[in-house]
C-alpha cells in the first residue's frame, strides 16, 4: 500500500533558526495535509496543497508540494519556542477510489530558547 | 463553533474487557474518522463513517468496530481488549465537500481519548 516516509524524526534547533522536514510517497499523491501536534495535545490542521509545485505560506510556515507530486516540505523560517510540537504530513491512501487517510510518522521539532 | 469532542478523556481498563468511545463531531460535519495513536506505529487510521455508513476501514481486526448515529455522533467500540490496544484514539470530523465544490479532506481532531488496558 501507500506509504508517507518524513524526515527528520526528530530536529533540535536553536530559537531563530530554521527548520524544515520532508514528506515523501512512494505514490503520487492526490492531495497533502500537513499537521502539527503539540506536546500532550491533539493533531492540528495546518494546510491542504493540492495543485503540483504549490507553494503555500502562512506568516513564518513555507508548505511546497513537488511537480511530481509525491513529496513536500514544510519550512519555518526563524523558529520560536511556540513552534514545539510534532509536524505530521498525511495524504489519501489508495483503496479503489476510497480516500483512507495516511500519515506519515512525523517530525518533533525541540526548539532551545 | 464548538470543537470535535470526545468522552471520557481518559480510561483504565483490564485486559479482555471492553470498551466504548464516544466522539461528536463538529456540527454539520457528517463524516467521523478514528485514528489509534501510539509512540511506536504513529497515527494509523481505523475507520470512518459517513452518514451512518462505513465508508473506509484501516487495517486493524474486528475488535475494532464502530458506529454513526443520525446526528452523526459516533462511536468506537473495542472488544477483548489486549495490552497492546493501549493507545491514544482519536477521533476526526470532516467536511468532505467546501462550498466551491472542491473537495476538502481536513480533518478536525478531538482531544482523544487515552486509553490504558492492565
């Protein structure tokens, strides 16, 4: 089936720094969702991209979604501490036309005041 | 508008027993998904419903059931429990189709529940 790989596991960095991770499917995907997850929390919705080479951004949050469509890469420019939490990427699984959602492991973003 | 909720927030159950979740979604979101979150398999996704109707099903074995009512509240039930079904559940809600006619698939996560089987 459908696999979402993300990388890094894990990424400590220092406030002010950016930061990036990527999302990769052996499949071409549909559509993309990122997530953020904070410590003890629920996940959140961030953003959809849908169209090949979108590029999407909210305030410090790059979102690109590749020409190929079957990877993506969330960037934040200058991190801050509130930026702590676990940033899921999740695309459709294919089932016969059914949507059945697939997230990748996620990457901890630690941020060190 | 109110929040995806789910009840209770946390539960201690014995191993073989059984346990039933609840989840109401955002309101007029008729599809529920569930989701089992644990530090080893991540988020892997159970099954969803849509106007009382199991739309989708996630690779897990039929302790794992669930159901929609009208109102489009939902419910998850695990039966024999094992140790290895402790886990975060978390439940979804979704508006399938925004007004443009495009069709969305974000999901709005409820604050789950935490379930620990002893």
């Amino acid at each position: 089936g459908q696999q979402v790989m993300q990388i890094p596991q894990y990424q400590h960095v220092q406030e002010g720094e950016d930061f990036t991770t990527y999302c990769n499917s052996s499949t071409t995907l549909s559509n993309i969702q990122w997530y953020k997850q904070r410590p003890g929390g629920h996940p959140v919705f961030l953003i959809q991209l849908v169209k090949s080479g979108e590029v999407k951004k909210q305030k410090r949050l790059t979102f690109q979604f590749g020409e190929a469509k079957k990877n993506s890469s969330l960037h934040i420019t200058a991190t801050q501490t509130t930026d702590v939490g676990t940033y899921f990427c999740a695309g459709p699984g294919a089932s016969g036309g059914s949507y059945i959602p697939t997230f990748g492991r996620g990457t901890s973003l630690i941020v060190h005041p | 508008k109110a929040g995806v909720t789910q009840t209770p927030r946390y539960l201690i159950k014995t191993r073989g027993q059984q346990v039933t979740l609840s989840c109401s979604p955002i309101s007029g979101h008729r599809s529920v998904s569930w989701y089992q979150q644990t530090p080893g398999q991540g988020l892997q996704f159970l099954f969803e419903y849509f106007s009382e109707t199991q739309r989708n099903k996630g690779n897990f074995p039929g302790r794992f059931s669930g159901r929609q009512f009208s109102n489009s509240r939902s419910e998850m039930n695990v039966s024999t429990l094992e140790l290895g079904d402790s886990a975060l559940y978390l439940c979804a809600s979704s508006l399938l189709m925004g007004t443009s006619g495009t069709v969305s698939y974000e999901q709005y996560f409820g604050p789950g529940t935490r379930l620990t089987v002893t």
